[in-house]
C-alpha cells in the first residue's frame, strides 16, 4: 500500500508540473498527462501490465515496462541532444552577430612588418 | 569585360585559435600578396588578435571559442559585407603558401569555375607522417562517398571562391566537419569546383596543432548530428 500512495503522488505531482507548463504545446502536454493517469491506473491495478505482457509476448508485466522505459529513456536522450544542437546554433549565431560589430582595423596602409 | 587580375578584390579569411607564436610568420607571408586579409580570432586566450593587429590585418574576435567552421563562415559574411569579389580561406599555422593562393585566385578567375581548393596529393606535402596520409585518405573516401563530388583532397584549408559562391554556402558546421560540409554543399548547391596541388609544409609546429586519429570520430559525429538536425 505504502509504495502505491508514493507512486501516486510523484506521479500527481509531475502532472501539476506538466499541467503549468504554458510553454509547452498542448498535444504535448495532454500525451503526458494520459501516459501519468495510465501510469497511475497501472499503479493501482498492477495485473492488467502483465495481462498486457501476455498479450504483447513479454514473460512479466515488470519486464514490459522496463523494455519500455528503455525505449522512452532513448527517445528522450535523443531529443535532448537535438535541442542542445539547435541550442549550439543559436549561441554560434549570437557570437557570430555580436563578433562582427567590433572589427578591429590596423592602423592605416602600410603599417606592416 | 573581365577585370584585371591584379584589381580583383579578394578577402583572406584566417581562423586562428591560439596562433599568437605563428600568426605574424602566416600574415607576413599573405599581406605583400592580398592587402585585405581577415584573421577571424576564434576566442582565443592568447595574443592572436593583437599579435595580427600589429602585423596589419583586419581582426574580428569571437567572445567564445567556436571551431574552426564557424570562423570561416563568420569571416565570410564579414568579407562578403566589404564587397568581396572572391573569398580565401587561408590556415593560420603557416602549412599554407600565399603563391598557391595567387595561382588559384588566376585559375579561379581564368577558368570561370565558383571555386578553387588546394590539395595536397596533386602538389606536396612535406613531413606528411604515413598515418596522417591514411587518415586523410580515408577521410577522403568518406567525403566522396557521401557528397558525390569527386575530391583528392576533402580536408585542405585553402580555398578560393566566388562572392555569389560564397553569398549561397553556410557552414552549420562548426568545428571541423565543415571540410566536408563544404564539399558536400559544393555538390548539392550545383557549384563548379576544381582542384590545383599546391605545397602544404607541416613543421612541428603545425603538426601539434592539427589533427589527430581520435579527432576523425568526432568529426564524423558532428556531420551525423548535422544530418539529424536537418
């Protein structure tokens, strides 16, 4: 009973997070919703993962969701490291305008070694 | 009509990153030939952009280290603003020769080609170690492969292109994949390109600052990452 209560609420309480996010889009917000609410009937009822399992062709309902987790934590990896990319181009492109305000010019023709 | 040779405005762009020792040897090599060089100071901690202040070039500053790419397009939109009729790309370590530059800047201008690239297996590499040769060989399979153009040399820092050249490529690359980058939007933008064999001379000096085996698998990364984003 103790571990359910202690799912429910991490899981509550990424939603209210996730809820308050304005900046995210609202498909996106909703999808993450409905993957917590599943994640909490899951919580609760915890069988019908390894009906799923069954269904699927995975021994335990444990296993499934740890092969999913894996999928998830990849996916959310990569998607990471595609905004740190664009992230990388953006301050390239900062610098870059910042950098050709200020050319420094040598002092007159013919001053050279 | 075609201008004379001599009045064709060329801007030589220099990525530097900490070349303070060598920048004065590279520019007092390049400025008799090209008056309008550009060295682009990738953030570096050292003496660089004063060091090329002095020796009577032109010299931007990057507040942070970028790579070597995002010099080159940096000192290109700069050059391209000044009203470059050409743009070069010319290493600041001294492996390059300012007389390759003025053949290629002629063959540029003679053949009527968008762009003119040095490589070193047509012309000289001197004290080229046998593993560096494998790796740029390998490199250059790789960009061939991957661009469709047909190149002897992917990796060489001496350049030469027209301004419309210039004004239609974008290096995103910015660290070194932007060789092959370059090479691979030569190819897709339907740009002519030649190579002529000009001389590199490595010393330790520019050896030590060069590249390195491990430095490939970045590279190869970064053009990944630079497939992904797109």
């Amino acid at each position: 009973m103790t571990i359910q209560i202690f799912l429910t609420s991490m899981l509550g309480l990424v939603g209210v997070l996730v809820g308050a996010q304005q900046t995210t889009s609202r498909l996106v917000r909703v999808s993450i919703l409905a993957v917590l609410a599943f994640g909490m009937f899951l919580v609760w009822a915890p069988e019908t993962t390894n009906r799923l399992a069954g269904a699927l062709g995975v021994g335990r309902g444990a296993d499934l969701i740890l092969y999913l987790w894996v999928v998830i934590t990849l996916a959310l990896i990569l998607f990471l490291y595609l905004k740190i990319l664009r992230l990388a181009r953006r301050i390239t492109q900062l610098t870059r305008a910042l950098a050709l305000t200020q050319p420094m010019r040598p002092e007159g023709p013919g001053h050279r070694p | 009509m075609m201008q004379p040779v001599s009045e064709v405005r060329t801007w030589v762009v220099v990525p530097a990153f900490r070349e303070g020792s060598a920048i004065r040897q590279t520019l007092a090599d390049l400025l008799p030939r090209f008056p309008n060089v550009l060295v682009v100071d990738d953030g570096s901690d050292d003496d660089t952009a004063s060091q090329a202040l002095a020796a009577g070039a032109t010299v931007i500053r990057h507040p942070l280290n970028l790579g070597q790419g995002a010099a080159i397009q940096t000192g290109i939109t700069f050059a391209l603003a000044q009203g470059a009729e050409t743009v070069a790309t010319f290493d600041a370590d001294g492996q390059h020769h300012a007389d390759d530059l003025v053949r290629m800047r002629d063959e540029l201008l003679r053949s009527g080609c968008d762009v003119v690239i040095g490589s070193r297996f047509l012309g000289h590499a001197d004290g080229l170690s046998p593993a560096r040769r494998l790796i740029l060989k390998l490199a250059i399979v790789f960009t061939n492969l991957t661009t469709g153009v047909r190149m002897s040399d992917a990796h060489n820092g001496l350049r030469i292109m027209t301004a419309d050249a210039a004004r239609r490529i974008n290096i995103c690359q910015d660290r070194m994949a932007h060789a092959s980058e370059l090479v691979s939007q030569i190819g897709k933008l339907g740009l002519s390109s030649r190579e002529m064999p000009v001389t590199i001379t490595y010393s330790p000096y520019s050896l030590g600052k060069g590249q390195k085996l491990t430095n490939s698998f970045r590279i190869l990364a970064d053009l990944v990452s630079g497939w992904l984003l797109r």
